[in-house]
C-alpha cells in the first residue's frame, strides 16, 4: 500500500451528533445504565492499572531517589575496591 493511496487506508470514523445523541438516549431508557458505567470503569482502570506507577516513575522524586541509589552503589563499589586494594598493599609491605 502506497502511501497516498487515501482510498485504502482504514481510518476510524467520528460519530456524528445524532448517533452520539442516539446512544445517550439508548443509555438512557435500559435500566441497568449503572452496571454497564461499572463494566466500563473496570475496563478501563484494568488497561491502566500500570499508570500510577508510569507517573510515579516520571517525577522528580523518583528521579532524585533513582540517581542517589545508582550513585550510592557506584561509590560504594568504587570505596570497596579501593580498601581490598589498600589491604593488599599494606600486607605486601609487611611481607
């Protein structure tokens, strides 16, 4: 498919004001309007049950926590290596 082929790409379609009026009207007269508002907000919270998460992860708390963590073990590892190379240094001139 090319890309200008417009007569071949499959967009999806606004619904007009009559066909939105039609079902609110349609929600409207069933009974069971609630349950079908429930059924909805589940489904839409089960889709986006990661996001607090993805917004928790986006903020500048979380990045000061991340970057303190990472430079925590970075330094950490650094300091250990640099005593484990001390000791040996010191034993060495012991010897």
């Amino acid at each position: 498919m090319l890309l200008f082929d417009e007569d071949k790409k499959f967009k999806k379609s606004a619904l007009t004001d009559e066909e939105k009026t039609a079902v609110v009207d349609q929600l409207i007269e069933e009974n069971d309007i609630k349950e079908q508002l429930d059924s909805g907000v589940d489904r839409i919270l089960l889709y986006h049950r990661n996001t607090k998460l993805f917004l928790f992860m986006m903020t500048g708390p979380f990045l000061v926590i991340l970057q303190t963590v990472k430079y925590i073990l970075k330094y950490g590892t650094l300091y250990y290596l640099y005593r484990r190379g001390k000791a040996a240094i010191e034993e060495q001139k012991e010897d």
